[in-house]
C-alpha cells in the first residue's frame, strides 16, 4: 500500500528497490527486469535490475491484470481477472487467448500453462501452449468448497496450489493424485507461490 518494492538480501537486509505502484504479482523476466502487475489501470511495468528505472512494458485496454509468464519462444500469458487469458506476444501483439470467468494465477511449464480459477469453477486448467496460441484446456482438479487460488509447477512436473480459506499446500502428482502438504503448520492462508532452487515461497 505504500507503493514501494522492497529488497531483501539472503543475509536479512532490507532496503527500498522502487517506488511504484503494486496491485497483482511481481516476476524477474527478459534481461532480469522486475516485471510489475497494475491491475487498477491494466498495465504491467518493469524495473531495471538496479531498481533506477521504470518503464511501461504491456498497456491492456483497462484489463484487470493479476499475474503473468513467458513461454519458450518469448510470449507473455496475462490473467486478467474477471477478463479471461491474454496473450502479449513478442511483436507487441495483444489477442485473447482463453476464456476463463475468474482467473488468478499461471505458470508455464514446458509446452503448458496452468492457471487457477477461483470462482466459477474452482479449477486449475492446464492449457497446451502453441504457435496458434492456447488450445485443449482441460480441468487438471477441482474443489469449489474450497476453491484453488495461487499455482506454482516444480521441475518433476508437480503442480502445487494454494487453497482459498485455508492453510496449507496441495500438491497435485502428475498421475492426478493429490497431497496435502505443510497442514498446522501455517496460521494463514497464502496468495503468491514461487520457487527458487528447491524452496517455495508463499505469500
């Protein structure tokens, strides 16, 4: 709420990276820029690695941006809540790419990208990435109770998701059977997931 991207060293060090405006997820990408989501005007910015410069990076007609990732050859996949998945491709290109109600979070993962949508079916789909776009979406799990919200993909293939109102992580194997994973162990819910070499963290 204070506008203000903070750093945090290995060593516990704190300090101010950029001020600007937050409102969505934030990701290292392309040239190590920190890609930045502003769901309130529909905008994704970048910051330079030394945090000095930001920049307008994709400008959506008034889409509520929330999360993003690259494929392989370069292209950006947006959620946009309550607007679906966009693809920004790497001429500059803004086309829709797949119709979900209530979309929150994606990440690619080989040739696919699996997203969580939270309200109108309490699903994580996992989409085929082509030349063409998105194609054969198809619901990988399903909980409208408690339904899933953040995603994140190990490099086995796991998928793990964040559950809605509650505290833990489920892993769901690629054979489709799930794990509850961290149960009393946490006090709240979690939003943001992201790994970096073998730890997850969540937000």
């Amino acid at each position: 709420n204070d506008g203000i991207i903070y750093k945090i060293t290995p060593a516990g060090e704190k300090s101010e990276f950029a001020h600007l405006a937050v409102n969505g997820s934030i990701h290292f990408g392309p040239s190590n820029f920190l890609y930045v989501c502003n769901q309130d005007d529909g905008t994704i910015v970048r910051v330079s690695p030394d945090g000095s410069t930001v920049e307008p990076y994709v400008a959506t007609d008034g889409l509520h941006v929330i999360d993003f990732d690259w494929d392989a050859a370069g292209n950006m996949f947006i959620v946009a809540n309550d607007s679906g998945i966009v693809k920004y491709d790497t001429g500059g290109n803004i086309s829709a790419a797949a119709d979900l109600a209530t979309p929150k979070s994606c990440r690619v993962y080989e040739n696919h990208l699996y997203v969580t949508d939270i309200w109108e079916t309490g699903s994580v789909w996992r989409f085929v990435i082509t030349a063409g776009g998105l194609e054969n979406g198809e619901s990988i799990y399903t909980n409208t109770d408690v339904p899933p919200v953040g995603v994140e993909v190990d490099i086995e293939g796991t998928v793990y998701i964040s559950e809605a109102w509650d505290a833990h992580l489920l892993a769901i194997h690629s054979d489709g059977s799930t794990e509850r994973l961290y149960e009393g162990a946490m006090s709240a819910q979690m939003r943001y997931l992201t790994f970096h070499k073998k730890t997850i963290y969540a937000v």
